[in-house]
C-alpha cells in the first residue's frame, strides 16, 4: 500500500497542466552507467530529481530490469506526462534544490530498503512565477526571457528562499552487476477489490461479474452488476461509487457506465448494467491497491 507521504510526494510532482511533450533536441542528462550508480544513495537522489523533473527518459535508467520488462521505455514516458523543451529545463533547475537525507538503509548486500527525508521547492507555490506551468507559454518565451527565468530561479535556490514541501519515503533498490538500480514491482499490478453496500436495498439481491481485478496502469476494465428484485413492484435505485483512498480516486476514471442515472428494475425481474473504468496510466508510483465500493440506495 502507499504512504502518505507517498502520495504526497507523487502530488506534488503532478503539474497544474498535464503535458505529454518530449523535444527532439533537448538535452538530456547521461544515459551511460558512472560510479556513482555504484551508490544506492545517489542513485535514489538522482531517480528522486529527474521525476521531480518530470524527465522520465532520465528517470526510467535508474528502474529495475524486472520492472523494464513490464512497461518500455516509451509506454512509461507517455504514461507519466514528460515535460520537453524550456519547461523541462526550468524544472530541472528546480530539482537542483531537491534535498534528501537519508535515514536509515537495512537489507542485504544485493537488496536495500532506503528510508529518506525529502524537501522539494514546492511546484504549486511556484506556479504564479512559471505561467502556473503552462508548457506552451513558457516553451514560447524569447530565449532571453528564458535565461532570466532560470536566473531568478537559480538565485532563489542558492538564497534558500524557495517555500518547500516535505516529507518522507522508504524505496527499495536492487543491485543489477555494480550498479544499484530502483525496484518498484510493475509486475505486482494494482489491485481493485470490489465490494457492494445493501444495507439500504432490502428489496434486491445483486451480484457482481468480478469481485477483484489486478490491472497495470493504463487499463481498462468491465463490471457488470446483476441486480434481483424479489419485490412484487418496480424499485428504482441509485447506485453510487466509492473510491478510496479518496487522495487518489480521481486516478480512476469512468469510460462508459450504465448506471450513473438511478436504475429501475421490473417485479421479480433480474437485469443487468455494466460500466466500464480505465486506470489512468499518470497512477502515482507506489499505489498497489485501489478499493471500490457501489453503495445501493432505493428512491422507491
């Protein structure tokens, strides 16, 4: 299960505006194994900026192979929402001031837990100063605009005047040869456990197709809910949804659903209504569980 902080921190690396841009001349931070790949610590501290960053090519090299061959390289990039161009040199000038401690690190010699302290220049107190991250006005501005922009960033962070976001997470790394590398169990999946709420429909007896799913970010699944009523006239009911944990339900959208108006079904009748939801590939790292309940409730 996640954090917390977890979801805190993956919040605070979501933008204002989503954005799926990637400049085909952009620079690009080393791609080759060094030394310090060699140090769990830095290689945490690097994987913990470029994501901040938004520049997940940089990120998805400090990833696993096992988690590799779950989702490539492009599929992880356009899943997350790269930034391209100037705004993703603004927020890599940014990442400069990511700070991290860390706190404690257990394991064996080829597996650790790292548990780590994080400060972050925080992106939604930073908005008003970057076009409240709008890609398209600040990838537009003259270069000399900027290289003022960066500027005053680069003075803030070396003033320390930039208000910050804390908290704090425990990751796994693997060692993969010499190198260290970030294990976030893609091949786990997400899990979604359904449950249904009649304490408020006496009258009906329903069933659902499926009562867990396990899903990769990115898919879609199908519920269909079949609904008995044992009543000798028409009862009409609403089905509600709920997501938990609430921090994270937007991550869970609707595609299609035949039950977001209230329902009627016939006497002693079984009908049934299917809906159909996507787990939106952007899903926070970290989140393996996502629990669903349809709450029942008769209008008549």
């Amino acid at each position: 299960m996640i954090s917390s902080d977890r979801a805190k921190m993956a919040w605070l690396t979501v933008p204002i505006i989503f954005v799926s841009l990637l400049a085909a001349n952009r620079m690009t931070w080393p791609t080759e194994p060094s030394l310090s790949d060699q140090d769990p610590a830095r290689v945490l501290q690097a994987y913990v900026r470029a994501t901040y960053a938004r520049d997940f090519v940089a990120a998805y090299r400090f990833i696993s192979a096992e988690d590799r061959k779950v989702r490539d390289l492009n599929r992880y990039v356009q899943q997350r929402g790269s930034y391209g161009g100037f705004i993703l040199e603004a927020a890599r000038k940014l990442s400069e001031y990511v700070e991290i401690q860390t706190l404690k690190t257990q394991g064996s010699p080829n597996r650790v837990h790292m548990s780590i302290k994080y400060r972050v220049p925080d992106p939604q107190k930073l908005a008003p100063l970057l076009f409240n991250w709008d890609p398209y006005r600040l990838n537009a501005l003259p270069p000399a605009e900027q290289k003022r922009l960066i500027d005053s960033l680069d003075q803030r962070g070396r003033e320390g005047s930039f208000a910050m976001s804390q908290g704090e997470e425990t990751f796994e790394l693997v060692k993969e040869s010499n190198d260290w590398r970030i294990f976030l169990n893609w091949a786990a999946g997400v899990k979604i456990p359904l449950r249904l709420d009649l304490s408020k429909s006496t009258d009906l007896d329903i069933a659902l197709s499926k009562n867990e799913f396990v899903l990769q970010p990115g898919e879609v699944f199908e519920i269909v809910l079949k609904i008995k009523n044992h009543a000798k006239q028409p009862v009409t009911v609403r089905i509600g949804h709920l997501v938990e944990p609430s921090l994270i339900a937007d991550f869970l959208d609707f595609v299609q659903c035949g039950f977001l108006l209230p329902v009627t079904v016939q006497p002693e009748k079984e009908q049934e209504f299917s809906g159909t939801y996507m787990l939106r590939g952007s899903l926070p790292e970290g989140i393996r569980q996502l629990n669903l309940t349809y709450d029942f409730r008769q209008l008549q």
